[in-house]
C-alpha cells in the first residue's frame, strides 16, 4: 500500500519542461504522466511519458519572419523501441522528426514562440530582416484574346549584397513562386489548379546595382476569353540570405528571409 501511495504521489507531481521518451494514446500503453500532445500522433491527442532524455547542443531556430514559430534541434541517443521523443513544454507535449543512423540522432520539433520563452537555457537565434533594397515592377503589353499572356517581374537592388532563391516550385505546368488573382467588374475569376511538385532551384548573388527580370504567362493561371480590362493581383514569393555558404543547418537555417514582391495593376485584353 506504501509503494502504491508513493508512486501515486510521484505521478502526480508536475513535469519540469524538457525532453521525455513517450508513447502516443493510440498505442494504448498507458505508462508513464498522461499530457496533451501538440501534434496528434496516430490519431490520438495524448501522449504518455517517463523517463527524461538528455539533449546535446540544442539550440532554436526560428522559421518565420516575425519569429513566432521555431525549430528545438537537437542530438540525442534514440529512444527505446516503440518509444518517441517529445519535448514537453508548459503541460504540452511537442513531437519531432529524426534522422541519421546510429545510436545518435538530430532531433527536430517545431514549437510556438510562448514555449520556446520558457527554454531560458537554450540559444535561441532569431531572424532579421534581409534584403533591404531589393525593388520590384511588374509589367504586361496589352494582350491578344486566345494567345501568350505574358507578365514581366522587373527586379532591381540598392542595398548590400544578398543571395536570391530562384526556382524550387516550377516542375509543373506553371512556376508557382508567382501567384496571380484576376477580377473582372470587381468579381474574381476561378484560378486554374496546377500544383508543382518543386523543382531544381538555387541561390542568386544580388549585388547592389543589379537588374533581372523573371517572366510567367497569365493564361496558366486564369482564362481571359473577352474582350476587356481586367485588375490583377500579382506577387512572387522567395527568400533571401546573406552571401556565402548554405544555410540550411541549424548553424545558418535562421539567416534565410522571406520575401514577397506584390503589385496591383490593370491588363487589357482585346
């Protein structure tokens, strides 16, 4: 009775934050501190954990431009067969991904911004904005019913030296870094659906004084079959990073900025 009570009391004593080995609800192994999971594993909402694993040079990363979302990465030793890791946070559970072979592996959970304020011991790197200089025009000539629709991206640069992500989204019928919404009489037009399934793509040094220009045609986003003007809504969506080296590891991931070129203008088709 003794040891019941005791390992009652001991279940009932709140989680500090940090990493845990787990199992999701669906698998039925109620072991371990019941605790909401962020992201359902397995269709269930709850997660079971015991047993603290111990991180090794974590850091957190930031994915978005205005840092409310980030990366916890991190090495561990993998957790024991049908055990996950989840990082638990403020009474909820995060899940991750790993990869690598070995006993060691680098983990990765994506977690809000509230709960990476509360990992005090863990380097945190935020994202600042790049870029600064980069202007953008976009134009069109006046456009014959039934042919090419072509829009033009003019792209010019006064500031430091960046690099520009070109490609990445064009294996496809159309290359959907652009996006396009077309309203005639002020009512949208339906835009036709062509996913990509990404596509080569690198980086583009910018140098202060540079001018380029990427081209798409309309007519693979919308169908313009009268005679008329039509408003269009045009952006191009990128990133950009500082010169030199990837930046895709956890030492440069938050260097990258993402970038959206935007305008609203009038093509005429006749």
């Amino acid at each position: 009775m003794l040891l019941l009570m005791i390992a009652a009391l001991a279940q009932a004593q709140p989680l500090p934050d940090g990493l845990y080995k787990g199992v999701g609800g669906a698998l039925g192994e109620r072991w371990g501190t019941e605790v909401p999971v962020h992201a359902h594993v397995g269709g269930s909402s709850q997660a079971y954990l015991r047993g603290p694993l111990t991180p090794h040079h974590p850091v957190l990363i930031s994915t978005a431009n205005d840092n409310r979302t980030y990366w916890y990465i991190t090495q561990i030793w993998r957790p024991l067969w049908r055990a996950w890791p989840y990082l638990f946070v403020d009474d909820v559970a995060y899940m991750g991904s790993w990869s690598g072979r070995g006993p060691r592996t680098e983990l990765w959970v994506s977690i809000p911004a509230q709960a990476a304020d509360r990992l005090v011991d863990v380097p945190r790197r935020d994202r600042t904005e790049l870029g600064q200089g980069l202007h953008s025009r976009f134009s069109a000539p006046v456009f014959e019913r039934g042919g090419p629709m072509p829009i033009t991206l003019h792209l010019s640069h006064s500031g430091d030296p960046v690099r520009m992500m070109v490609g990445g989204r064009q294996r496809g019928p159309r290359n959907n870094r652009f996006s396009f919404e077309v309203f005639q009489d002020g009512q949208p037009l339906p835009v036709i659906d062509a996913p990509d399934f990404g596509g080569p793509g690198g980086w583009v040094q910018i140098e202060r004084g540079h001018t380029s220009s990427l081209d798409a045609d309309l007519s693979s986003w919308v169908h313009l079959r009268e005679a008329g003007s039509y408003e269009v809504r045009a952006s191009y969506g990128t990133e950009v990073a500082p010169p030199g080296g990837a930046v895709d590891g956890p030492d440069r991931l938050h260097e990258r900025w993402d970038v959206v070129f935007e305008q609203v203008f009038t093509v005429v088709v006749r």
